[in-house]
C-alpha cells in the first residue's frame, strides 16, 4: 500500500514535468563551426598574430645577442683574467635572466591582448545565438561541440548553426582596408 501511494505521489510530480518538457522547442549549434566561420574573429586573429610577430622578432634578437656573447665567452684567449671572465659569465647570466622576463612579460601580454580581441567577439556570438533562437520561438539551445553532446538530431531544422553565422556576418565590423605605398 505504502508502494502504491509513493507511486502516485511521484507520477503526479512528473508527468507534469515531462509534458512541460515534452512541449518545448529545442535548437542545436556548433558553436566551434560559428566561432571558426564568424569573420571578425579572422581579423582579430590577424591583429593578434601582427603584435606577436613583432614579440617574437623582440625576443629572438635577445637570444641572439646571448648566443653571441656565450660565443664571445667560449673563444677568450687563455689570456683573459679570471675578473674578466666572470664579468663577462656576469653579463650573461643577467641577459639571459632579461630574457626570461621578457619572454614571460610577453606571454602575459599575449594572453590578456588574446582574451581582450576575443571577449567582444564571445559577446557577439551569444547575442547572435540569444536573437536566432528568439526569432525561431526556441525555448533551448544545445552545443553540438562536434557531436559530443547531442548524439541523434532528428529534425536537422532544429540546427541554427548556419542562420548564427549568417547573422553574424551580415552584422560583423569590415575588415580595415590595408594601406599599400605607391
């Protein structure tokens, strides 16, 4: 008797439940696929990789200027006293101490630079997804990520991957024209 009355009680909270759930709209995307097709992310990319670049040339001319003096250190005639020599180790143990600071500055730099092109670009896509999904009456929105989450789609009509991108597009800032010297 116990067993029947818990029964009831639970199938009187969930049938409820499951006719709610039962009667909303439900969307997928691959949100990997719209960040990837989304064109301002492409210029932004771009703008990164220019500031970087010149990072890089920055630390690759410091370690050569290392490798110079370790190759300087290295070939010191037998002649040279011994204060000269430390001086000298002195010298590059401190560039190279210089070295792994910068390289350390410019990796910090390089991960707020990154997070500072992409976070409007994160804002964008979301209110893109937030618009399509309000103009197809969606009540849910599921990431795909590539399949891992969703595993059968039965309506692909459901997937609004495309209609995001197109969205976005439409809206996305023109990339910069380049200036070309004559």
């Amino acid at each position: 008797m116990k067993f029947k009355n818990i029964l009831i009680v639970m199938l009187l909270v969930l049938i409820p439940t499951m006719v709610s759930a039962a009667a909303q709209k439900i969307g997928v995307i691959d949100v990997d696929k719209v960040y990837n097709s989304f064109e301002e992310k492409s210029i932004a990319e771009q703008q990164f990789y220019q500031e970087s670049d010149q990072w890089q040339k920055d630390l690759d001319e410091k370690e050569a200027e290392i490798t110079r003096l370790k190759n300087e250190y290295e070939n010191l005639p037998p002649i040279v006293s011994k204060e000269r020599r430390d001086q000298k180790m002195k010298d590059i143990e401190q560039k190279q101490t210089d070295f792994y600071n910068l390289s350390n500055d410019y990796r910090n730099k390089a991960i707020e630079r990154q997070m500072e092109l992409l976070a409007p670009i994160s804002e964008k896509i979301v209110a893109a997804i937030n618009e399509v999904a309000e103009e197809n009456g969606l009540d849910i929105v599921l990431n795909t990520m590539q399949g891992e989450v969703v595993l059968y789609i039965k309506h692909e009509d459901i997937d609004i991957t495309d209609a995001v991108i197109e969205k976005l597009n439409v809206n996305a800032t023109p990339a910069p024209e380049e200036k070309t010297e004559e």
